[in-house]
C-alpha cells in the first residue's frame, strides 16, 4: 500500500512540476513556466492556430478523433502541392485552379464558379483564421497548408466535429445548431454599411466582445495541450483568462455591417443553386430542391439591392426553424458544404460518391453525409 502511496505521490509531484512555475536555480526568481501555464500565459494567435490545427490532423489524448483521416490527410496535401504556389501557398488563383476540375465541365457552371471565386476565397480565408479575424479584417492574399487545413474543415460542414465545446448552449445563442456558423459567414461576407451607422452602446460593445471570447474559448478547449488520458482537461473558467489576452478588438455590430449585393451575395447564390441542382442527381431526398428554391426566392428577393443587411439575410437564409425542427434545416451553409466537400472527396460532385466522415465507408452523396449535425437531426 505504501508503495502505491509513493507511486502516486512522485505521479502528482510530476504532474505540478511540469503545469507549474519553478525557482530559478540560484533561487532568486522562478524560472520561465512550462507545460499548461506556460501554455495559457504565453502563447500567442500563431501559436493557437498551430495547436488548433494539430487536433484537426491528429485529435486529442482525451479521445477526441481527428478531423479528417489519414487518407484525407493525404489527398488534401496532394491537391495543395498540386496547385500550390512557387512558395509553397495559395491563393485566389490556387483556388480556382483546384474548384474548376471539380465543377461540371460546361461553360455556364464556370462562368458561375468564376463569378462567386471571390466570395469563395473570403470564405476559404476567413475560416483559415477563425476566430482571431474580427471583421472587418485586412484581406488575406495566401495561405499555408495548416490555414488551407482549418478552412477546408469548416466549410465541408465538419465545423462542429471542430468544436466539441459547442455542445453547451448560451442563452443568447443556440450552439448545437448551424446558428452560430450562418452568422460567421454573414460577417466574412460582410463590409461596413453604406447607410449612417448608428452609435454603438458599451452594453453591444461588451456584448460583441464576449461573443467573441466564447468562440476563443471553444478553440482554446480543443487545443489545449495534455500530457496524457489521465490528465484533467481546463474548464472554461481556467480557460478564461488566456481568452481575455488573446482577444482582438470587438468585432463590429450585425447592423452595421451588409452583404454587397451584385458583387458578393448574389454570385455566390448562382452558384449554389447551380450546385444544388447537381446535387440533386444523385441525392434522392427533397432537401436539395427544396434548398434549391428557397434560394432561389431570397435571390429574387435581393436583385436589385445594393447591399443585403443581418435581418434581410437571416430573413431570406438563416430562418427562424433552429428549435421547433430540432435541427433538421438546410441552409446556404449546405451549397457551400457541397463545393468545399470535393477537397477530402475529389470527384464528389461527378461521381455521385463520397465517403462518411464517421464510418469511412463509400456512399451516395447527400445533404446529410456533409453535415457534422446530421446525426442529431430527426
């Protein structure tokens, strides 16, 4: 017994030696803290998004998988090298270069891949910085492979395979809908309003930089690093802090910020419902024409506009179904899914195949096999 005793009394010793500040050797002052502290009072935007994209690839002790398996691993790095840059990057070209192989070869679907290229790109660079990119941020003209991994992720509707955090809810935010993501894509789309902007209270200020910090935190909390299984994961509170210093400005206000209309929102509409349309060939459920029409009506709906406002695109886009539908809505968010799915899937949109991002297997490709939520719809 008293050896046990030992055992576990040498196993803590360890354990807060390593989480915890040391005296320097003369004594005189403690040495640099390494392993968590260190880890929470010291690490930087870089240094998160490197620990970030570290679970995407390879999970966590505590017996979280990873985003995206071995295989997909491979074939995301292949079409990276493949179209990358003479420095290793990509960008808007990059892009272009990968997504026209994807699309069906018609004149038109590149026309319209063509058009929407810009807004696929603010997607791809926007999510790549997630959430260290209070918009509205300077525009992001390349990406390495570990910013080009995290997009991907996101947009091929794995987001919340990201964020195991999201299974608690807030009370102003449901958590365990696409809520949350259909908002992140209004403000990657978004710039300041051309109207007078109103005055912003400190109450929405405080408000938006908490929103802020709740979503630093969600990443915070996967990407903590952990000495093994039987280490005890930092709550939120603990989390906190370093949420605090790594905080950027509060982004600003939903209402002062609007989608350009025949720039932005509208090409990137033509192209999902293109998208959809195809989908549609092989996915024998409703949702893609349903998908389909719905945005086809808010398309209608905002030609014409200069720009689309919040409310005029949670209105035509987001819906108000989260709740009363458990879940089981489609959204602009799916179109997008679609597209970005051919990264870890090539050929996707032109076989009718993809692969299960649970089981791994080969199946027909539907709405739902791109969702992380699907197994919480009814």
């Amino acid at each position: 017994m008293s050896s046990l005793k030992d055992a576990l009394h040498k196993y803590k010793q360890r354990i807060t030696t390593t989480i915890s500040p040391s005296p320097a050797a003369d004594g005189s002052a403690p040495a640099p803290k390494t392993g968590r502290t260190g880890w929470l009072e010291t690490s930087t935007h870089d240094s998160v998004l490197s620990d970030f994209t570290r679970f995407l690839e390879k999970g966590s002790p505590k017996g979280e998988s990873p985003i995206f398996n071995k295989k997909e691993q491979k074939t995301l790095k292949k079409i990276f090298t493949t179209h990358a840059n003479l420095d290793n990057s990509w960008t808007q070209q990059s892009l272009e270069s990968y997504l026209i192989t994807q699309v069906p070869q018609d004149g038109d679907f590149k026309a319209l891949l063509t058009t929407s290229l810009p807004s696929l790109w603010t997607l791809a660079t926007y999510f790549s910085h997630f959430p260290f990119n209070a918009a509205v941020s300077t525009p992001i003209t390349s990406l390495t492979f570990p910013a080009f991994t995290r997009a991907i992720a996101f947009l091929s509707g794995r987001h919340y395979l990201m964020f195991t955090a999201w299974g608690h809810q807030d009370n102003d935010l449901n958590r365990t809908t696409d809520q949350p993501v259909l908002e992140y894509i209004f403000r990657a789309l978004a710039t300041p309003r051309q109207a007078e902007q109103k005055i912003t209270s400190s109450t929405q200020r405080e408000d938006a930089q908490a929103s802020l910090q709740r979503d630093i935190l969600d990443v915070l909390s996967v990407a903590q690093p952990f000495r093994d299984r039987n280490t005890k994961a930092l709550n939120r509170t603990e989390l906190t802090p370093a949420a605090d210093r790594l905080s950027p400005p509060a982004p600003p206000e939903l209402s002062d910020l609007s989608i350009p209309t025949t720039s932005v929102l509208v090409p990137l509409l033509d192209l999902s419902i293109a998208l959809l349309q195809e989908t549609s060939e092989f996915d024998a459920t409703p949702f893609p024409r349903t998908l389909k029409a719905k945005l086809e009506t808010a398309r209608a709906e905002v030609q014409g506009e200069d720009e689309v406002s919040s409310d005029s695109y949670a209105k035509l886009l987001d819906s108000d179904e989260w709740e009363e539908n458990h879940n089981s809505v489609y959204t602009l968010y799916d179109s997008i899914a679609v597209l970005f799915n051919t990264f870890p899937n090539p050929e996707s949109l032109k076989t009718g195949k993809t692969v299960n991002w649970v089981s791994g297997e080969e199946e027909p490709l539907y709405l739902g096999s791109l969702r992380s939520l699907g197994s919480t719809w009814t």
